[in-house]
C-alpha cells in the first residue's frame, strides 16, 4: 500500500530506519526481509549516527591517504585496539527501554561495531558506497567460493566483564531483579592476516566518571631498545571523537635539557586549536543531508547488520537467560575493577607519569 502510493508520486523514495534493527539474529532477519518486502537496499538508510561523526568519517582519509600509517597498520606494528564510548549519565527516564535491550545492543553491536570495522577494514577499490560497505563487511567474513566462514572469532567468557550501576533498578520501569548490563568491555580478535593475535576491546559504559568516546591503537614495543632509561609507556595513537575532538600521538621524545633520558609526549591535533571558526555538523545533520544526495556510503547495509548481529547474539541469549551476571559498580566510577583488569591481560600497558597540557586557546 505505503510503496504503491509512493511509487505514484513520483520522484524518488528513501526511507531512514533508525534502530534499534531486531533484538538478535533471528528479530533483525525478521525485520529486515519484511522491509525488503516493501522497499529496495538501495532505498534504506539504516542510520548509526556514530557513521556521522567528524573523526569517524576521518579515519577512511588517515588510513589510505597517509603514507605513515600504511606499513603500521597490522599486527606486525600494533599490539592492541580499544573503542571506548563513556558516558557520565545513567539511563534517566529510558529505564524501560533500555532494560529491554542493555548496553551492548544499545552501543556496542551497532556504534562501537561500526568503528570498528573502518579501524580493520581493507582499503576500497574507490570511495563508492558499495566498495566501502563491501571492505566493512568482509571484516566479518571471508567469502571463499560457496564458503561463507566468519573472521571475528566467537567471543570468549573470559574476555567479557559485564558490570550495572548501582542505582539502575531504582527506575520504577527497570524490573527489581534486571539483569541487563549498562557496561560491557568485551574482545573481539579478528582471524585475518591482518589482525590474528590483536585483541579489539571494545567498552561502553553508562553512569561513569566521565563521558568521552575514543579510539586507542597502541603499538609494540621497540625492539632492541638503547636507551638504558625507564619507559613511561608504549606509542598510542589516539582519536577523541568526543568531546571536543582531537587526535594525538603519545611517543617518546628526548627529555629537554642537558640529560639523555626519554619522557612520553604528544603530537597534537585538537580540532577546536587548529580549525578556528569551522562548525563541525551535527552527525544526523550530515547523515539526513547524505540521504537527500543519495549516498549510502554512511549507512549500514543488510548483510553487515546481519553480520554485526551474528557475532553477538549468541552472547546477548546467553546475557538474557541470566546465564552471565553483571557486577555492580558505583555511579561515578570507572566501571568494574574486573574491566581494567581484562585490559592489562589483553595486552595494554598504561603510561606512567605522563601529563598533557592543554594549549591555551
Ligand atoms: N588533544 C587533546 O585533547 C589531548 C588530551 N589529552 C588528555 O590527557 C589525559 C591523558 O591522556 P591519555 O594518556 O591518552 O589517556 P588516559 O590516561 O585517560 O587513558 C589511557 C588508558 O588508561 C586507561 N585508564 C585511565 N585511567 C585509568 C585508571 N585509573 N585505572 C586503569 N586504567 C585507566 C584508559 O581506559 P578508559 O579509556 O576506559 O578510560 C585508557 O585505556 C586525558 O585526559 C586526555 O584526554 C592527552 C593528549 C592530547
Ligand atoms: O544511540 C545512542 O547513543 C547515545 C550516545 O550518543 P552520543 O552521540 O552522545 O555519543 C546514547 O546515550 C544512547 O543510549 C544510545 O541509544
């Protein structure tokens, strides 16, 4: 009815679906063969607004327009990935909605995922919307004749720390005895010759001691190091893609002065020192004026849904049938002691003593 009507209007019909796409696999397939029974791919824009975020559409240009970064980009050079979305709030009135789905479905398998994949992916024939989505896809899979085998590994327990505020249950729609996590650090490994042996921890948290979204490649030691002087930490390059965004990259540097001893700095790009004046649009801003133009270079594609899905549902049902169990922690904390735990064990080593200062504005 809808796409008869539409079709007799004329001119051309383009429909933004925002999420949440399903629940799991199965609700997500659900959902999506009955929009496709009533519109093309070519006509959904199935919106994550973290695709319209300023250093998110930024990593495509560093990755392939960079010569740094080309040769460094694998797991010859890079010991650990982390995407971390933080926020300083609880769920505030969306109790009910969100104990029905929980963290990982409401950032990490859709938000955190998609980053994901533009940190992994290959580089696209072109900056088509198809060759781009293609490149994403194939992060979770491998396509080999009629072999379809999954590239993401399945997740682990070990390498899961669920955690919920204390507080949570005190929303009158929050049922007394909910299990759902509003934190989650988990890993993902990723089998390609690219990434086998890098862990993706992958972090989102709500009611916690700040809000902030990034993105952390830290890189391996060097080896046959010469300078006989305690390291303060590894290289990291990092992107803030909230608040106010910046990239930067901690490396060590001779320490100023007459001594031959090292101290961990940074190159530094902050968005609001270096772009005087320039507004940065709003991500649905952008996305909605991507729609009118027609181009789905932002959006996510059935099959990477699909994908995206099947890497988390088994762990989602396992969450659902109380299989797994948060751990409380205090609103304005850091989260789970459990999650910086799982951190050292996938690899991160933490920067001792190191202090930025701020330019003056
Ligand atoms: N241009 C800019 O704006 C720049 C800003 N800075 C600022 O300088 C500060 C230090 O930067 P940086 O060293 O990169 O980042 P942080 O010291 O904030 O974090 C580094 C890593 O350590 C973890 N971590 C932080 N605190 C703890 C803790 N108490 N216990 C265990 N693990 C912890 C973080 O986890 P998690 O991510 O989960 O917190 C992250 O993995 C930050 O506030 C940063 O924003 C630095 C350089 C440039
Ligand atoms: O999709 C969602 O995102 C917001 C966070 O968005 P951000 O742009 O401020 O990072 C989150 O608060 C909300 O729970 C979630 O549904």
């Amino acid at each position: 009815m809808i796409k008869l009507l539409l079709a007799h209007l004329g001119g051309w019909t383009r429909i933004v679906v925002e999420k949440p796409f399903g629940k799991d696999l199965d609700s997500a397939e659900k959902l999506s063969n009955q929009i496709g029974e009533l519109f093309e791919e070519p006509q959904l824009y199935r919106i994550d607004h973290y695709l319209g975020k300023e250093l998110v559409q930024n990593l495509l240009v560093l990755r392939f327009a960079n010569r740094f970064f080309l040769p460094l980009w694998n797991r010859d050079n890079i010991d650990n990935v982390q995407i971390v979305f933080r926020e300083d709030f609880g769920t505030e009135g969306r109790g009910g909605y969100f104990d029905e789905y929980g963290i990982i479905r409401d950032i990490i398998q859709n938000h955190l995922l998609q980053v994901l994949c533009l940190v992994a992916m290959e580089k696209p024939v072109s900056l088509d919307s198809e060759h781009i989505r293609d490149e994403k896809v194939k992060v979770y899979f491998f396509f080999n004749a009629e072999l379809e085998s999954i590239s993401v590994e399945p997740i682990k327990d070990e390498e899961v720390v669920l955690g919920q505020y204390h507080g949570y249950r005190d929303d009158s729609k929050v049922p007394d005895h909910s299990n759902t996590p509003t934190f989650a650090s988990i890993i993902l490994r990723i089998h390609n010759e690219r990434w086998e042996g890098v862990p993706f921890i992958l972090k989102a948290g709500k009611a916690l001691s700040s809000k902030k979204a990034d993105i952390r490649v830290q890189f391996k030691d060097v080896p046959g190091d010469i300078f006989n002087c305690e390291k303060q930490g590894r290289n990291e390059f990092v992107m803030r893609l909230q608040p106010s965004e910046a990239m930067y990259m901690k490396l060590a540097v001779k320490q100023p002065g007459l001594e031959m001893s090292t101290v961990q700095s940074e190159l530094d790009l902050s968005y609001k020192q270096r772009y005087h004046g320039v507004t940065i649009p709003d991500a649905y801003e952008r996305l909605l004026l991507d729609t009118i133009h027609g181009d789905q270079q932002h959006f996510v594609r059935r099959d990477e849904l699909k994908a995206a899905w099947d890497i988390f549902t088994p762990l989602l049902h396992r969450i659902d049938k109380g299989e797994l169990k948060p751990i409380s922690y205090q609103q304005g904390s850091r989260g789970p002691a459990e999650a910086d735990e799982l951190l050292l064990r996938a690899g991160y080593v933490r920067t001792h003593g190191y202090r930025w200062i701020p330019p003056a504005l």
